[in-house]
C-alpha cells in the first residue's frame, strides 16, 4: 500500500504542477494586447493593434502582455523567438495562439522554424521592446514623406516581395527591376500573343486581376491573391498605396 500510495501522491503533485505551468503558458492574460500575424511564403504579415494593414517588424511595449493570434495562408510555418523561449507552428486553415510579456528593451530576433519552400532562410524580422511612449508613437505606421520610399515600405509589408525581386533574379513572378516602360509582344500561358506595355494601367490591372495577363513561364504567379481598390485606398492627402508602388516601380527602371 505504502508503495503505491506514496508515487501516486507525487505523480499527482507533478501532475497538477504541470497542467498549471501549461495553462499560464496557452491562456493569455485578458489585458493583453491583441496582435495578428499570417504567416505566407515567404514573409510575416504583422498586423498592430487597431491597424487594418500589415506592418514588416513587430513593435511591443515593455512590460506588457502581449497575444498573438496566428495563421497561414499557405503551407506550414512556425513563429519562434528564442529570446523570449515563444515557438509555435503556424497552421493553414487553423488559429494558432502564443503569448509572452517582454521585461527588457532592445530588438529580437524572429523567424520562421519549420522549412516552407525556397526562401524559407528569409522569413525573418525583428520584434521591437519599446518604452509605452516609443509605442503610442506608432513607429510601425509611420509613412516615409517620399512617395518612392513609401513604396518600397509597401512592397516589403504588403507581400509583393514574396513573388517579385527588385534585383532581376526570377521568382515565383517577374522582377521589377528595369520593368518600368517596356513594350514587348509575349506569349500569354493560354498560347495567345500580345503586345504589353508596363504602365500605370498595367501594374493596376496586375494587382486588381492578377489573372488577367499571366505570361508563359509564370503560370503559378497566377495564384497571387487578387486586391480590391478598397485595401489600397487613397489617404487624407490624395495620394494611394497604388500611386506609391507605381512610384517605387518607376524607380526601378534605370537599375
């Protein structure tokens, strides 16, 4: 009796003593703030609390609890941080949830630890711990003044580096580089030909029906996600999202 009574006891004790170390690991305090991330071949969309687009680098406040709801829009990933001991495999198809609280300021780290395709190397960022004044500034949201540079932030953030170099280099899609102007007959992925000119309208009807013009050799870009005017809307000022990668693209053509 002695020697099954007392291991049960203990395999009780470490039992329950687990299952709370479990909890207080899975269940995030309710005043944590909430953030978003998708993960995608081959970037991290990073979605700040209260910000309808998705931003390249994450950015915390010390000292804070901190949710992140995950997932996938394509194979698997996983989120790990190993400076604040946080991993968890990315799932299409299903939430995923971690959390943690950041007790030291500085920039960490993140990557994604389960090989996803080709570029799997490059999914990586950095997690921000900023002072709550660094944090209410909204450094992640932050437009650069030149449309150009603004551009180029877009294109980092918005997922068109996933299939688009700007080095010549191909990729899932064209590169962008030296794009910008050209006129050329191609042969299109249905075996017809046709004269295409990369202008404004052209780069407008790529990104809204990505369908439209798929060019022999790049049948698999045709399964870009197809955007509507009302995610690359116009701000205060007049200029778009749309105008900014326009601009970003022009300023490519010489390179």
């Amino acid at each position: 009796v002695v020697w099954t009574l007392i291991p049960t006891i203990i395999v009780f004790i470490v039992f329950a003593w687990g299952w709370k170390g479990n909890l207080d690991q899975s269940v995030a305090p309710a005043n944590a703030l909430q953030y978003r991330v998708t993960g995608q071949q081959w970037n991290w969309l990073i979605y700040h609390p209260g910000s309808a687009f998705p931003a390249k680098e994450m950015y915390v406040p010390i000292n804070t609890p901190v949710k992140v709801t995950m997932d996938s829009k394509d194979v698997i990933h996983a989120f790990f941080v190993p400076a604040f001991r946080v991993k968890r495999d990315v799932l299409p198809g299903r939430y995923q949830i971690v959390w943690w609280e950041a007790t030291k300021l500085g920039t960490y780290d993140f990557f994604c630890a389960e090989y996803c395709g080709t570029e799997h190397s490059t999914m990586n960022t950095k997690i921000h711990v900023v002072t709550q004044e660094e944090y209410d500034e909204q450094p992640w949201d932050l437009r650069p003044d030149d449309l150009g540079e603004w551009g180029a932030q877009l294109y980092a953030t918005m997922g068109c580096a996933t299939c688009h170099s700007t080095d010549g280099s191909a990729k899932i899609g064209p590169s962008f580089q030296g794009i910008w102007g050209t006129q050329e007959e191609v042969t299109l992925a249905d075996g017809s030909t046709q004269t295409i000119t990369v202008n404004e309208d052209y780069i407008k009807e790529s990104i809204y029906q990505p369908q439209a013009k798929i060019v022999k050799g790049y049948e698999t870009a045709g399964n870009m996600t197809a955007f509507s005017e009302a995610e690359i809307p116009s701000t205060p000022d007049g200029d778009s999202r749309m105008d900014a990668l326009i601009e970003f693209i022009k300023g490519l053509k010489d390179q």
